[in-house]
C-alpha cells in the first residue's frame, strides 16, 4: 500500500528530529529529551519505514543496523594521502620541532598552535557530498584504504547528513579525518561479555576497535559502542577557511564532533602546561589517549611548511612516557576461566610499571604467542596501560641464547584433565570437561539460575562453600545433599537448610527445554534449548543426534552443531547426566510442532524479502508445519532467496536444493 502524503509527512519530521536529537546527544553532551522519548520517536519511524517499504532511506536515523556481510573489502584511494605524525618524546625534542619550524619559516612571525589530546583509536577518512556520507574508508598505508562505509554507518556519532548549525556553510565536498575509538567502560563490558560466552579477550580498546571495523558483517559491529573523533580534513571544497581551529569549531556546526581536549597555545610554555594536564587526567578520561598532537594552526602556515618523507613538517605527536618495562619470561602457565578457555600467561621477573610491581602478563591465546614468537626464557618488553592487564609487547630477540623453549597448548585440561578442543577459525582453547572444578562454581550458579532448573536460594556465596568443602563436585551432586550438610554452611540455619533442600527437590520437575539450556552448552541458550526440544521432543533423541541432523533444527548452524554433538560426546559429561537422570530429574516430552501443509519441509532464507521481514516469513512457515533452518545442507527442502542473497544460494545450487524467488515463496505460504 503505498503511503500518503500525511504519512510521508510524518516520516520526514521524525527523521529531522531524530537528527537533531542526535547531535544535540552525540557533538554537543545536552540531549533535549529522555532516552525513553528518543526511543519512542525512533519505535514509530521504524514502525513506518517497514509499513511502507517504499518509504525506506539508507540516510534514515533507523539504518544503522548493520547491512548484508560482505565478502570482502573493496579497496580506495585517498584523493589526499593521510599521512603519519612523526613524533617526540621530550620537552627538548618538542623544543626543536618549534625552533625548526621558525627556522623553515624564516622566522617571519610567530607560530600559533593547536595541541589536541592524542586519541588512541583508528584512523579513518569519511567522505560527504552535498551533505551525504558516501563513503568511509581506513587510512591502510596513507595512500591506499579499505571500504569499510557499512560499518561506519552503524557508528551513531556518524551523521548520515551533514546539519548547518552555524555560519559556515555546508561544503559541496568534505573528506574529513578522525579516530574510531571505543571508550573504557564499554571496552571492559566487551570483554566481560566475551569472557563469559567462552571468546578471548581484547587486549586493549585499539584492538577492540580495530576487530569491530573489521568486521564483514556490520551487524556485528552495530553491537560495539564505537565512537568518533574528528580532527581534520583531506580535500575540502566549496569553503574557505583559514585555520585548524576554525575548522574544528566548523566540524562541531556541521554535526561531527572535534576532540574535546583541545587548546589554542602561542608558544611552547602554554604547550607544555596542556600537556602536563592531560598526563595527570588521562586515567579519569572516558578513553584511552597517548600524548598530545600539536598542529600549527594556521593553514597558510602549514602549506609553507609542507610535508617532509610520509610526515607534515607542521604536526607532531608529544608522546606521554611509555609505561612499558624490559624484563623476563620466567615460566608460561594456563589458566582455566569459568566458561572453560584456556588462557596462557607469561610469570614474569618482577617488574615496576608505573609505580605496580608487575609479575605475571596475558599472552592472551595461543595465536598471539605463535605470532609475537614468545618463548619461555625469552627478554620481553611488557606494558601496562590504564585498567588494562599487563601484557607482553614484543620480544627482543637479540638477547635469545638459544635455551629458550617454545611454549605448547596442553591437551588435557590442567585442573580436570577433560579434552582440550579447539574450533576451525578460533583462537581460544577449551576444556570440555562439565564437571572442571575451574569452572564448577560459574556452572553451578549457572544451572541453579531462573532460567535453567530454578534452585531458589542456590546463591553465590551457598556455592563457594559447597564447591569448597568438597560436597559438591558436579551438578549431580546438588541432589545427594542431606540437611545435614546444608546446615553445617555458615549462616544456614535448619529452617534455610530445609527451604533449599526443598527447592533441589522442586527442581526434579522441569522442562526438557529449561534442562538442555541447564547443561550449559556453548552456544545453547534458552531460544536455542527451546528449538532443540521442539524439534526432537525426546532428550535422548537431541543427545544421540549426528552434527547434520542438529542442523536441521531452527537457527542452528554448522558451529553450534558442531558445539552440541562434541558435549554430548564427552564423557565425563554424559557420567554428570546420568547422574541428574537417576536423581529423578524428569521432563515431559515436548509435543511435536503442528502439522500443515508444510510438514516435513526444511526452509532456508537468504537476502532480504520486501514484503515481510525474516522472523515474520519463519514464523509463517512453522505456523503450516514447517521447519526454518539457518544452514544449507541436503535435507534442506527449499531456499527462498531475497535480495542481495548470500553464500547460502551458492551452496544451495552446489547441493542441487530447488531456490525459490519470493513470489514463488508467497504463494507457497499463501
């Protein structure tokens, strides 16, 4: 249906708003309304936008959800090189950068600077015409970037559209430069998340920023809270200015934000001073920074100066001291974390780093160690920086003696002894044994918790001293507990020993789908539990399933099958099930899904349909019987193809599986 002209009133109003809304929260910190009202307004341009497709924008405030995964980057050519700063690490040195530049000069008149804080993020050009993000690329070797506009496009301090929020007009052209960057809150909350999915850790917000814009599907990066900074520009067309300052006050009108840590200085004292006040705030910053860049200002000045190898003569980076140290690797152990990742860590000759005695350091996987070739007894530079845990910089091979000894992933795990695995394309190993006593305690919490078999009272502090005394060795092991026990754990009394005993007894009587999510499986979570017990009913037929029949299950694909068939393999954890099951825990069967005109059929959707989204058409197929798959194998029945399909039509044709185009699909459903 198409739209009206009052509806498609409505939409452009919601857009400016939102825009507005937008810059007033992200360039200039003083949001005019409540996050709640934002969302309110952001909820019914969505709403309208998929009503009346027609009406759908790229530069919409709605699209930055992340676009179909790409297979690659495509490559681009700066019109301007984005070069590099050389840099200084002294007031001396800094003091020649300023004596050479009079000299350059000819001590004409006196320089002006700018010094700005030194963002350490990602380097990245955005390119605008008449207004419109176009293009977004990395700085790659300064001449030649990659494409990587779809990600940027999910970076909410990216306008889509230029605004004209003062005098200076808005320019035909504008390339304009600045730092990706993801703050320090947000940087430990990634890495809490992935630690507690089973994934390694980032070794500080650089790379965390660098592994989001790289990524090929942008949905991923729409996930991260990356940020921008801008701090100046290559070609810029149609306006004339006359200093980086006003530029930066020009880049804050236009709706990008400038670095906030920014001074105008007329000599080296007032430099000096800027950058002594960064150094002591740079821990209380919401990011990370690494010294100071400091710019002449005026541009007339800058093109005189020119550019001097792959570096401007006019900029330079003040480098606070390096909070690195020079020591050695004395041992390399592995520490077992509580999703079961093995993480191999550097013991250390003791070490002072910005006034911490350092002695132990993240090697963080085992592709870092191959990569940085880091070997026990080798002289390793090490760095701590902010919140960030030391780790090991680089070796420094000259000091090798030829007795140092490469380092070798264990393959049992060190504290239960259960297979280590380790899956195609990832960096972590893992111990899958259930019952590891590194992870027995996470476990534990986790399979007593609401979602799962619902122990009432199973708190943190009751399994530490269960798993501490010993009583507990497994989750089996919950359903052998007498009062007796319970009430021999510090601040239990008889009457909270009998209400948690009551409570293991409750808990016998669950769910199938609430008991597979309980096992804590990787990668199976509530939505993927459900799936599975619908798809099987039975737990001993979900347990005995081959890695290709599991794919056949709804939004279960090659990894997670793969995930499910090594658990249930395992032995030690089929000994823990065996124990639940003979403790009486019990489930009724799940009740196989409707019966339709569809039954017995296996649907794979790829590419985007116009007239109903993905979870709508899936719902559609399940409600005549069908099945919704996420993986392309021989069983598959059907791949409907939208558009812009994926690498699933192309393994759909390898494995001769009947693609249907959406018209076909409708009336299919119909």
């Amino acid at each position: 249906m198409p739209a009206d002209k009052h509806v498609k009133a409505e939409v452009e109003r919601l857009r400016q708003e939102l825009t507005q809304h937008n810059y007033r929260y992200y360039v200039l910190d003083d949001p005019l309304i409540s996050d709640a009202e934002y969302d309110r307004l952001f909820r019914r341009l969505a709403e309208l936008e998929n009503q009346y497709p027609g009406l759908r924008d790229p530069l919409s405030p709605t699209q930055r959800v992340g676009a179909p995964p790409l297979t690659q980057f495509a490559s681009v050519r700066h019109s301007l090189p984005m070069l590099s700063l050389g840099n200084v690490v002294s007031r001396e040195e800094m003091q020649e950068f300023h004596e050479r530049s009079q000299r350059f000069l000819k001590n004409t008149q006196p320089i002006e600077y700018v010094a700005e804080a030194k963002i350490d993020g990602v380097a990245v050009e955005l390119v605008y015409e008449q207004g419109k993000f176009v293009l977004g690329s990395t700085r790659g070797d300064g001449v030649t970037g990659e494409d990587i506009t779809q990600n940027l496009r999910t970076v909410r301090s990216v306008p889509f559209l230029l605004g004209r929020h003062g005098s200076h007009p808005i320019p035909p052209r504008l390339e304009v430069r600045g730092e990706i960057f993801l703050a320090s809150a947000p940087f430990r909350q990634l890495n809490r998340e992935r630690a507690a999915a089973g994934e390694p850790l980032f070794a500080n917000p650089r790379n965390a920023t660098a592994g989001s814009l790289k990524q090929l599907d942008s949905s991923v990066t729409a996930k991260r809270p990356l940020d921008l900074f801008c701090h100046g520009v290559g070609r810029l067309e149609g306006i004339s200015l006359t200093t980086h300052w006003e530029l930066t006050e020009a880049l804050k009108e236009w709706g990008l934000k400038p670095i906030p840590q920014r001074r105008l200085c007329r000599n080296l004292d007032e430099i000096f001073a800027f950058f002594d006040t960064l150094e002591k705030q740079r821990d209380e910053l919401p990011y990370e920074i690494d010294g100071v860049v400091v710019k002449v200002n005026s541009f007339a000045l800058q093109r005189q100066l020119g550019d001097v190898s792959r570096s401007p003569r006019w900029a330079i980076a003040y480098k606070f001291p390096a909070r690195q140290a020079t020591t050695k690797v004395l041992a390399i152990s592995v520490q077992v974390g509580r999703t079961g990742v093995l993480t191999p860590v550097a013991e250390l000759e003791a070490v002072g780093i910005g006034g911490v005695t350092v002695r132990n350091a993240s090697l963080h996987n085992m592709d870092e160690i191959v990569r940085k070739d880091i070997r026990i007894g080798d002289t390793v530079v090490v760095e701590r920086a902010g919140d960030v845990i030391p780790y090991v910089v680089k070796v420094i091979t000259e000091k090798r003696t030829g007795s140092e000894k490469k380092f070798i992933m264990p393959s049992h795990c060190p504290v239960c002894g259960a297979e280590v695995e380790r899956e195609a394309g990832e960096a972590a190993y893992r111990c899958t044994g259930l019952a590891c006593p590194a992870k027995l305690k996470e476990s534990l919490k986790f399979f007593g918790a609401r979602g799962s078999m619902d122990i009432e009272g199973l708190g943190e502090k009751i399994i530490d001293q269960l798993v501490d005394k010993g009583l507990v060795q497994d989750a089996g092991d919950l359903y052998g507990l007498s009062k007796e026990q319970l009430a021999s754990l510090e601040r239990m009394a008889d009457k909270s020993a009998q209400n948690l005993l009551d409570a293991i007894e409750k808990s016998k009587t669950t769910t199938l789908p609430r008991f597979i999510a309980s096992l804590g499986i990787r990668h199976v979570g509530e939505a993927t539990a459900q799936q599975l017990a619908e798809h099987f009913g039975e737990f001993d037929d979900i347990r005995k399933a081959t890695e290709e029949e599991l794919q056949q299950v709804r939004d279960v694909g090659p990894e997670v099958a793969r995930s499910i068939a090594h658990f249930f393999a395992q032995e030690q954890n089929r000994r823990v099930i065996d124990k639940l099951l003979k403790a009486r825990v019990h489930f009724p069967k799940v009740t196989a899904r409707r019966t339709g005109k569809l039954s017995g059929q296996t649907f794979v959707l790829t590419g985007t349909l116009a007239s109903l989204t993905r979870p709508e058409a899936q719902k559609r197929i399940e409600a005549l019987g069908g099945k919704a798959s996420s993986s392309v194998s021989k069983q598959t029945s059907y791949v409907v193809a939208g558009a812009e399909p994926g690498a699933k039509l192309d393994k759909a044709r390898q494995l001769g599986v009947r693609v249907l185009d959406e018209d076909e699909f409708l009336r299919m459903i119909a």
